[in-house]
C-alpha cells in the first residue's frame, strides 16, 4: 500500500458515517439504506423522526432488507451513489411465513 500524506489520510478519516436499515437489496452490488434520527419539532418542541435514503455500494451479497448496517461517504460511483457499505451490525431476524392451511384449520 502507497506511503499517503497526513493531509489526504486526515480527509479519509473526516468522511461521514450512518447507521442505517437496509430497506432494499434488489440492484446488483447497491443497497438502499434509511437513516433515522431523531429532531425537536420548531414550533410544538415534540420530538420526532426523520429519515432519508441514500443508496449505497456493497460487494457483499448476503446483505438483507432489515439489517442493520454502517455506511461510509466516498467518491461518487454512479448518478446515486456516494455512500459505500462498511459492514453489518446486526442481521435481520428470519420471517417466519404461515401457511394458510395453519392460519385456518378445519
């Protein structure tokens, strides 16, 4: 790996990080990840949630809706793409699907 100057690693270690849902994994190597937070409303001072999406790169395939993930800023890869997956937190739980049969027994 090349000898880097303390100017370039110190932009690399300012670079935004979110936590974030995977919401969809349906592109090949994207991601679409929704970050929460948390804001006091201006006029009614109650505290709410907002959210965006930013979709992100991710090599890995494994990656589900409903993990819980760390994304990265980084250069743009496409039109959409500025954020880079860093690595999973927490896998999402297995849905258990029902039959109908189950639901309703004769």
């Amino acid at each position: 790996m090349p000898q880097t100057s303390d100017a370039a690693g110190a932009a690399r270690r300012n670079r935004k990080m979110r936590q974030g849902v995977v919401v969809s994994n349906k592109m090949t190597k994207s991601i679409v990840v929704r970050v929460s937070r948390t804001v006091r409303h201006p006029i009614y001072q109650k505290v709410i949630q907002r959210s965006k999406k930013y979709m992100a790169h991710c090599e890995d395939p494994s990656v589900k809706e409903g993990d819980v993930v760390w994304i990265m800023e980084c250069r743009p890869l496409s039109r959409n793409k500025r954020w880079r997956m860093v690595e999973v937190v927490k896998r999402a739980e297995e849905q258990v699907q029902l039959k109908e049969s189950a639901l309703n027994p004769v």
